[in-house]
C-alpha cells in the first residue's frame, strides 16, 4: 500500500525562542537535579545539583533568575522532571521538553549529570527536537491517575482469574469435578460463598481455602473497576462531553486519548501531527531511488491501542464502516490495511473535537445508493436537488455513486431529502 506525504510531519512545530539571554539545561532524576546554564552563543556559564523538594525548587528558581535565563530544557518532564516542571511553568519560566542525548553524543561526550544538563542546554540553542509539556496542574492529571490505577487493578484481577483456574487443573479430583464445568461467572460467585473446614491439613480444605481467598480477592477488585469506571466517565464529561459522541468512544477509551495529551491539546499543531503521535501516520524510509513509507511502530502505545477499539466497535457495528471495509477489501487491501486506514480517519474527526473544540458531526445514516432511490422516491432530478443546495448536479452524482466524500454537502442533502 502506498502512501503519498507532501512533506513530513512533526509532533510538535518548532518552538520560536526569544534567545535575547541565557538558556538552562536540566538533567532530572528522583532525588536531585542538575541544572547548567549557557549564553545565547553556547558558552558555559555554571551548573549546579539541587535535591528534588519545595526548597530545592525554589532554589532552581532562584539559581535561573540570577543568570536572567529566558528558557530551560527539562529531560523527562512527565516523569522525574514533572514536579520542576509545574513549578517553574507556574513561576512564568518558558520551560521545553528535550530528548535525551544520542548514543554517539555519549559516545563522545561521556555521560554524567553535568555533561546531561549541558547536552539539554545546548538542544535548547538550536531548537531542534523540542516539544512543548503537558500541562499536568488541572483534571486531566487525576484522569491519569485514574487510568493508571484502573489498568493495574484490571490486570490483577485478571491474574487472579488465571490463577484459580491453574489450582482447579491440580485441585483433588472431588474439588476438580464439583467446578470444572462452571463458567466464570459462576464459578468466582460459588467460591466466594463456600465454606470450607478450618482445618488445612487436609487438601481439599487447603485448596478451598485459597481458591475463596483468590474469588473473595478478585469480587473486591472488581468492585474497585466499576468504582473507578464510574469516576472516569464522570470525569471525562467535565473535561470534554464530546468525546464519547464519536462512535465507538466509550469514556475508558476517551479516557486514554485525553490523558495522552494532557490539559493542553492545542499544543498540537494539526491532525498529522496528532496521527503521528499516536503511532498512526506512517514514516518515510525513501533513499536514493526508493520511495517508500514504513509502518509506525512508534508513538503513544495506549493512545493507539484506543483508537483500535474504537476501529473494532466500528467494524462490527456501524454500517458504513462495514461497507467501507467490503470496498476495499475488493480493492485488494489486507484487513491490517484497512485498520490502519480507519484509524487515521478516526484521527482527523478526534483532533476536531479534541484539538479545535468543534462538536462531533453525526455521519449520514443513508448509503450512497439510497440516495438515489429516496430521490427517484420524490421525483426529484439531480438537477433540481443541485439548484436546490446550490452546487453542481455533478457533486450530486459524486454523492449517489459514492466517487467522494463531500461530507458536508452529503448532510445537506440528506437533510433536504428529508424535509423535501
């Protein structure tokens, strides 16, 4: 499958400095953090190490205000960097997200807390690679925190499943026979109220015992999900409605596309951008006469698992993806093709509502064919419908042969043949 790029896309633009002044470097790890400073021309002016509490932010405060720094480069604002990040952002520093250093700049420059922070410093010069962070001070943080609890929670409750069902398989051949053929449901419902003998020397008690203990565990857990379930839907409406209009977006899923951009979605220049992010636009991999593009293997892998679920509940429930799907596979596309075809197109109607705060625009229930059969119904011509809304008969025939999208104008039309 070919795809066709005008030029390549990246996450984020490139930040415009005002380099009128020093520009700081900051190397993070969980108990301090080395900060270096360099002029405008990258000459080195001072580093220093700072512990990772209120006070030792404070002192980097202090420390960047002194040599009047006009912007810093944080490694791993998200994770170690993340506390300093909210601080200095909310003291009204420019703060960047920088990469950390290459294996051949290792190689050469060797590796330590200094020579990192003065690495970051100096990627700050030449602005190249930096992305500006997420904002991490408003609900957006404690749907990750919630999110981050809730996969936990889930994947031991799932362990905790697979578990009992490895002691069923050694379990006394009385105990194995009286569970065996019980479905899940049943089976985590039956041990929870069982009662076995207090006393364990006997086998069939030992096990009935632990198998109690894992169901009475994986019920609380469970209990906990559909706790947090409920908190996350009810956090995803504050934060953004629209999100669980799009079809398919449930707010678990929604969820996972808003903390994977953080409080500040319009840092995100366009849905290209987003795509690429999200591990979903695929790269360049041209040299000398090829001309070719590779999958993404990159990229947010939550954020595009998200958007696969998504695909699925499409894929199985909507119509026009379904006919969609027919199409091209006749068109000769693999099933992995058009997946990552849907989920790009899902990309673009996700960084409207997300990214521009527009509202979700509902799809046109009719298919293409059922467009001319409802206006053959009124003894309308394409002619008329065209003079009607206002455009060529031949968008009109584009339409009802199904040739392009037209979106808009499809909606139009379906709306007029509605009322007409």
């Amino acid at each position: 499958m070919s795809h066709r790029f005008r030029k390549p896309v990246n996450i984020m633009p490139t930040p415009t400095i005002d380099l009128a002044g020093p520009v700081a470097g900051i190397d993070t790890h969980t108990d301090t953090h080395t900060v270096a400073i360099v002029t405008e021309t990258g000459k080195h002016l001072a580093t220093d190490t700072f512990p990772t509490t209120s006070n030792g932010y404070q002192q980097v405060t202090e420390f960047l205000s002194a040599y009047s720094v006009v912007a810093a480069g944080i490694e791993g604002t998200n994770s170690y960097g993340a506390g300093l990040t909210r601080h200095l952002i909310g003291h009204g520093h420019v703060v960047f997200e920088v990469l950390r250093p290459t294996r051949a700049l290792r190689r050469r420059d060797g590796k330590s807390d200094p020579v990192d922070a003065l690495a970051a410093a100096r990627q700050v010069l030449t602005g190249q690679a930096l992305s500006i962070p997420k904002d991490t001070t408003g609900p957006v943080e404690s749907l990750r925190m919630l999110q981050i609890t809730r996969h936990q929670l889930v994947a031991t409750a799932a362990k905790l499943l697979t578990l009992i069902k490895s002691l069923l398989v050694t379990a006394p051949v009385t105990v194995r026979q009286r569970y065996a053929t019980m479905t899940t449901t049943t089976l985590v419902m039956t041990l929870s109220r069982c009662r076995p003998p207090a006393d364990v020397t006997d086998p069939v008690n030992g096990t009935l015992t632990s198998l109690k203990s894992l169901a009475t565990t994986y019920n609380m857990l469970r209990a906990q999900c559909d706790e947090l379930d409920n908190k996350i839907t009810d956090l995803v409406e504050v934060i953004n409605p629209a999100m669980t209009q799009i079809f398919g977006c449930r707010a678990v899923t929604a969820a996972e596309l808003l903390v994977s951009l953080g409080e500040n979605p319009q840092r995100i220049r366009s849905q290209a951008a987003l795509a690429h992010l999200w591990g979903v636009a695929p790269i360049p991999a041209s040299s000398g006469r090829t001309n070719r593009h590779r999958l993404n293997r990159g990229g947010d892998r939550q954020a595009n698992a998200a958007l696969h679920r998504i695909v699925l509940v499409r894929m199985r429930h909507d119509e026009r993806t379904r006919d969609y799907v027919q199409r091209r596979i006749k068109e000769g596309l693999s099933k992995k093709e058009i997946m990552r075809c849907l989920k790009r197109a899902i990309v673009r109607e996700i960084y409207q509502v997300l990214c521009l705060g527009r509202p979700v625009r509902q799809s046109s229930g009719l298919r293409s064919d059922e467009f001319r059969a409802l206006r053959s119904k009124k003894g309308l011509s394409q002619t008329q419908v065209a003079k009607k809304l206002g455009c060529a008969p031949a968008r009109i025939s584009d339409i009802e042969t199904g040739k392009r999208r037209l979106s808009e104008l499809k909606l139009t039309y379906e709306e007029f043949l509605k009322t007409a």
